[in-house]
C-alpha cells in the first residue's frame, strides 16, 4: 500500500466514525437511549457470525459479515430511513446511491470497488449471504422493540399487519428464523407492544 493509499484509507476510517453520531428509531437493551448506525452494523456483524447457521442457503460468513458492516454506511450521507416511513423511502434509493459514490469513492480503487460490489449485491439482494443479512437485519430492531416493552412500535403506533408486511423477507432466507420472528410479533401483540391489526 502507498502512502496515498494508506491516507486514503484513513480518511475513510475517520470519515465512518460519523456513523456513531446517526440515531436510529430502535432502543438499545435497557431502553436508555437510540441506538446509533455503528452499533447496530457492528451487533448485525455479530448475529450473522452466529446465526449463520439458520439460512436457508449456504452463505460465506466472513463476506455477509463484510456485508453487514458496510450496508448502512451510506447513512453518513443519507441518514437512517424508518423503515416505516413511507414519505422518506420515496428518494431512499436516489439518495444512498449518492452516498455510496462518494462514501466508497474516498477509498483506493481496489478496496473502493470491492466494498461497493459489495454494497450493490446488499442492495438488490442478488446472492445468500445478501438475503440473510437482510433477514438479520430486520430481524434485529424487532428484537430491541420486544426488550423495551414496543420501543420505536409503540411511539410510532405500528401494527402486527406493517411488522408482518415489511418482514416478509425474512421468511425468503431463513424459515427457522421466520418461526422465532412469527412467535416474537405474537408475542409483542399480546402484551401490546403492536396493534392488533
């Protein structure tokens, strides 16, 4: 690595740090705060190590673990996007494809390209390891939003119909996983954390 590779690369190590400072809709564990982007890449690098093992297709861990921490850096840019929010996701794409040029654009061109690859295969979804990092990924907040008695759920006033809606992929890559999330969104209605609509 040049000296001007290495500089670039540190750039983009400072430049990531931002993601500590992006609030999230989801609590962390004791309900004290928001949890920010950087936690929540670094907790979903964490679930796909392991929970590998319940996809449905076979997934090399270390590249969804890439995947995982790299998917939500272009929120440095375009900010994190409730998934529930149907105005903000109108220019969600538009807006983390802006992101995504120039984030991975202060990288040297090889590391630059490899993690952008990397973002777009996330993105459309197009291989295992991207399905079930996604899985895992709304998979998580549901978990925090059952540990904080509804969380971001009952401030934002969501129902079993909007979890089970935008969850649906889950089912796609992993239907062990699938049965925990159906018996956790039960769950949550039951002790009205969810409307039961």
């Amino acid at each position: 690595m040049t000296r001007s590779e290495a500089l670039a690369g540190l750039h983009f190590v400072e430049e990531i740090d931002r993601l500590k400072g992006i609030l999230r809709q989801s609590l962390v564990h004791d309900a004290s705060r928001r949890e920010n982007t950087a936690e929540h890449s670094w907790h979903l690098a964490m679930a796909v190590l392991v929970m590998a093992p319940l996809s449905d297709e076979a997934v090399d861990t270390a590249r969804a673990m890439k995947m995982a921490l790299i998917h939500d850096i272009v929120e440095i840019d375009a900010g994190d996007t409730f998934v529930y929010d149907t105005v903000a996701s109108i220019d969600k794409e538009e807006r983390e494809k802006k992101a995504a040029d120039r984030i991975f654009g202060l990288l040297p061109a090889d590391i630059g390209n490899e993690l952008r690859a990397l973002w777009d295969a996330f993105e459309r979804q197009a291989c295992p390891e991207s399905r079930f990092v996604t899985a895992l990924d709304r998979t998580l907040p549901m978990l925090a939003n059952s540990k904080t008695g509804g969380g971001s759920w009952k401030k934002h006033g969501i129902s079993r119909t909007q979890v089970l809606t935008k969850r649906e992929h889950i089912e796609r890559s992993s239907k062990k996983l699938w049965g925990f999330v159906a018996e956790l969104v039960e769950d949550a209605v039951s002790r009205g954390f969810l409307h039961d609509r």
